[in-house]
C-alpha cells in the first residue's frame, strides 16, 4: 500500500510531503511514475511531494498517515534506509 503524511516538512521555500510504500520500491516507483512524481523526487526510502500535490496522490489512492506512521511503516517493512546507509 502506498501512504503519504501531511505536507508539514519546510524546504526550499515550500511544503513537503513524505510518499511511501510498505511493500516494495517498485510498487512505489510505479505510484509516483503513475502521479507524475518525477524520479529525482526519490530519496532513498521515500518521494518528496510538493503541498500542491498532496490531494492528488490521495485522490489517486495513498493513504494518508502521520509522519510517525510513514517512519513506523518503511521501519516494519524493512524498507527503511538512513542516510549514510
């Protein structure tokens, strides 16, 4: 399943989101390819998605969490990558 969390994450002058599957990258790459999230939005567990964008990936199907969620979430299912990692 893929889940995102509120757009609270500042950067760059902006609102990010966190995009996530629990169930593999290539589920999660194929979301965000399917959305228009492009590639370099990937970084190393999850996509960052603009504010703008968070009620379209919802209206396409990821399910919105808590950011504590997101990190429990890519944590259970081994797909957690720390930088440096």
């Amino acid at each position: 399943m893929i889940y995102v969390d509120p757009p609270e994450w500042p950067g760059h002058g902006r609102l990010w989101s966190h995009l996530i599957s629990d169930e593999s990258f290539e589920e999660l790459h194929a979301f965000a390819e399917r959305v228009g999230i492009p590639r370099q939005a990937f970084e190393r567990d999850h996509y960052d998605v603009i504010a703008d964008r968070y009620p379209s990936v919802i209206e396409a199907g990821a399910q919105p969490v808590s950011t504590r969620r997101i990190v429990e979430l890519l944590q259970q299912s081994g797909l957690r990558r720390r930088k440096g990692s």
